[in-house]
C-alpha cells in the first residue's frame, strides 16, 4: 500500500481539510515522530478514532542518530515494525570506536540497528495507517485554550489544523477527546497555552546531522569505508559526532555542538570537520574512516538539518485531556542514543490512561499518574545520560574515565549495558 495515496493524505493535498471541519475524533496525536506514530497504531488498535498530523511533509528526514538501542528494538517489535526495517535495509552495529581526546577505543556491543528516521517514521505511519489511523502531512496543529474554544465541550478540547503547504493555509477547528502532544523539542502546538512552559538549559548544546552518501566515504585511493557495522563517536570540547552507516546507502552524520563552535569555526559543516579532525591523529582517523574531509566541508550550512538547544525539561507532562509524549516532555543531550526507545516507551505507557480519559469524565488523577510514570522514568533512565552528558564536557575527565573503564572489564561491561540497553 503506497502511504501517499491514502483518502486522508489527499484530503489535505487537495486542499479539502475543511472536510473534517468540526468532526469529532476520540483522540487526535500532533507530531509523527517515532512517539506520535506509535501512539497512533496502539489507538486505531484499541478501537478508537485517531488522526495523526505532522507539519513535515513525508517522508522526511530528521535531527537523529538513528541507532535503535534494544529497548527500542523491542518496542517496535511489539508494534509489527521491526522486520520491516530489516527489509528496508536497516544495518545492525555491534562495535563502537569512540575517541576521546588523546584516547580511543574499540568495543564490541550488544547490537543496535542503524535506520533512516525518513524509513523508520513512513514505516511505523505506514502500519499507523494499516491499523486505521487517518493521517494528515503538512498540517500542523495547535491545542486551543479551553476559554478561547467555541463552543467549550466538557468532554473535549479543541484543535486548530493548519495547511502548511500553502503560505496562509486554511485553518480548521476540530475536536477531541483526547490530545496526544508528540511534536518534539519544539513543542508548537502548546504556544497557545498557558502552563506549559520547558525549562532549557541555559549552556545546552544543538542538534545538527545530515545524511550523507556512502560513496562520499569511499574516495578514490582508499580501499573501502569504515566498517559498516561500527558507530563511530568523536568527542570534543566543541561537541561530539557520531556516524553511522545506514539503509539506502547513506551515512548518518549527526552531533551535538555548541552553537558558540558554529559561529567561530564558520559554519555547521566546518565544526564538523574540526571535532572530527581536532581527536587523536584526527586527519588519520578520518583518512582511515574514509571521510571525504573536503565534501563534507563544502556542504552549506543549509544543507544541515539542526534543532534548537536539546537539553530541556516541562514541569507539567499532562492536564485537561492532553498528554505529552517523547522529546516534548523533556530531553537530554543524545550521546547514549535513550530517545527513540524513549519516545516508544512513552506511547506504549500512555495508553491506558488515554483509555481512561475517553471513556470517563477528566480527573486530575491521570494527570497525577502521568507525572509519576514520567518522574520515575526521567530517575530510571535519564539519570545516566545526565552523568555521561556531564562528564563528557570535561576532556581530560572523560577521557581519563574512558582508559579505566578500558581497563577494567567489569566496569566496561555495566557502562555498556547501561548505555545500550
Ligand atoms: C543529534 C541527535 C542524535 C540522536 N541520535 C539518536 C540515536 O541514535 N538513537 C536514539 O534513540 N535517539 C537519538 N536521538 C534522539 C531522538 O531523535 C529523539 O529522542 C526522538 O526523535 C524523539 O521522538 P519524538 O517522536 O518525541 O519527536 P520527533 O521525532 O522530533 O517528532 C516530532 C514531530 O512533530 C512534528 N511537529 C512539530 N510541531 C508540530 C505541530 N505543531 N503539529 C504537528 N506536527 C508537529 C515534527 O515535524 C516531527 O515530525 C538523537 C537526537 C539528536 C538531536
């Protein structure tokens, strides 16, 4: 089934969203990030009324490492996705080089598997879709406070729907029982709302990433590329990089710098280059790697996808109906790749409350439940990325830490398990 011809998606190519006009769903989910679109399926399964929106056009690329640690794997698993992404193409990582600094080493870890976000979020729309879920693209959609809504539905919140592929898209008004907020970092389809400001730390770091052709990494010359199944990371004081190979013969480009980096190294392509290059024997390295230094360089800063400050964090996660999911609940610098299985977790563990939340009146206890699943995740596992996001600012530190934990197999082994489990 081809994803782009569903009634759905030709009702807001053709510029009939007012076809759903004041239509009543049991939930609407606003982003089809990897937490809106899992969400999704879990919906339509239970029986209930779903429409899924995303502003991006799709398939779309995304600011992302793309490796799905096993938590993830499982998930996705769960949701009837995981072969997909095999046939696709997606391509398992059982090694790490990682440097930092003067220091570098090579472990063998539990496998993750390298997929494209534009292959993975149109694989888990396209099951979205099979499970009937309408889906709509190119349509952003904003939660409207409870006294602008005409009319006020106790049992309902309002939603505008905006066509973004037209410069002043018609707007629409529909209704829902339940609002998932899956739209990520951004978190645009609450600026309406009062209560929901995030808290981003002030020193936070960006996300940048590009995918890049595999045969850029094969220059001439040089018999091969890097290993296809081993994720190289590069840490340095302006951030770090990971690359990765990935389906449709690309590699993943992605980091987390310091915008600071950006303006004084000249541009996105240009820091790259330097972390790259800045680690021990850098120009070795990236020689060894395969890295055509000179084509990524040329890349303009346009050609980066970037997003705003990662780390962040919004008190409320829940109220009146709506729900907050994945990355638009909070987020810490990506380095142990926690987001995607994250973001699944969050779909999967909302549920029962969404359930809740149709089939009788709203009462702050689900907003309560919420918070609480939230808090002990955020303890659970957001804890580790928090230590390594900090450590991994100081050097001399990490790298010290990185030859003891080298050297200590019992250590190696539980920091591995943690960061890839
Ligand atoms: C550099 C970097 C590398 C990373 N590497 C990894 C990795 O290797 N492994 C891993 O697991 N995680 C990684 N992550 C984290 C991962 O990308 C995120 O945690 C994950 O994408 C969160 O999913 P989400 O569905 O919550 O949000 P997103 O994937 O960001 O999806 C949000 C969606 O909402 C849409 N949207 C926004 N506003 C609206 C609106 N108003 N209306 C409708 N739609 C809207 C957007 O277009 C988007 O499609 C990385 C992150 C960064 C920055």
């Amino acid at each position: 089934m081809n994803l782009f011809t569903t009634q759905a998606f030709q009702l807001s190519r053709e510029g009939h969203l007012e076809a759903l006009e004041s239509s009543e769903w049991d939930i609407v989910i606003l982003g089809a990030g990897v937490a809106g679109a899992a969400a999704a399926i879990l919906a339509a399964r239970s029986g209930f009324r779903t429409l899924l929106v995303d502003a991006k056009s799709f398939p779309r690329e995304k600011v992302c490492g793309g490796c799905l640690n096993r938590r993830a794997q499982a998930s996705l698993e769960r949701l009837g996705v995981l072969k997909q992404l095999h046939q696709a193409g997606a391509i398992p990582i059982t090694s790490l080089h990682l440097k930092i600094d003067k220091t570098s080493v090579v472990w063998n870890i539990p496998t993750l598997l390298s997929v494209r976000r534009s292959t993975l979020d149109t694989e888990l729309v396209r099951t979205a879709i099979d499970s009937g879920t309408f889906f709509l693209d190119g349509v952003s959609g904003l939660v409207v406070p409870r006294a602008d809504s005409n009319p006020p539905h106790e049992r309902c919140r309002q939603v505008v729907l905006q066509n973004m592929s037209e410069p002043k898209g018609r707007r629409i008004n529909l209704h829902a029982q339940c609002v998932l907020v899956a739209d990520g970092l951004t978190r645009s389809s609450l600026r309406l709302e009062s209560g929901w400001t995030s808290t981003v730390q002030p020193s936070s770091r960006i996300g940048v990433q590009r995918m890049v052709p595999a045969s850029q990494f094969r220059p001439e010359g040089l018999r091969g590329s890097f290993p296809a199944n081993q994720l190289q990371m590069i840490v340095s004081k302006d951030g770090y990089v990971g690359l990765s190979h990935t389906d449709g013969e690309f590699v993943d480009v992605a980091g987390a710098i310091d915008p600071k980096a950006i303006s004084s190294n000249g541009g996105i392509a240009k820091t790259i280059c330097r972390i790259i290059g800045d680690c021990k024997d850098g120009p070795l390295f990236a020689e060894k790697m395969g890295v055509e230094m000179k084509s990524l360089q040329a890349d303009a800063s346009e050609d980066w996808l970037a997003t705003p400050a990662l780390t962040r964090s919004s008190k409320r996660v829940a109220s009146d109906r709506v729900f907050l999911l994945g990355d638009s609940i909070g987020y810490i610098e990506p380095f142990t790749g926690e987001g995607m299985s994250w973001a699944l977790a969050s779909a999967e563990a909302v549920m029962p409350l969404v359930s809740r939340a149709i089939s009788s009146p709203w009462h702050e206890g689900l907003s309560q439940e919420w918070t609480t699943w939230v808090d002990s995740q955020r303890r659970q596992k957001q804890k580790t990325c928090w230590w390594i996001s900090r450590q991994l600012r100081r050097l001399s530190v990490a790298a010290w830490t990185l030859r003891l934990c080298n050297s200590i197999y019992p250590i190696r082994a539980a920091l591995i398990k943690k960061v890839t489990s």
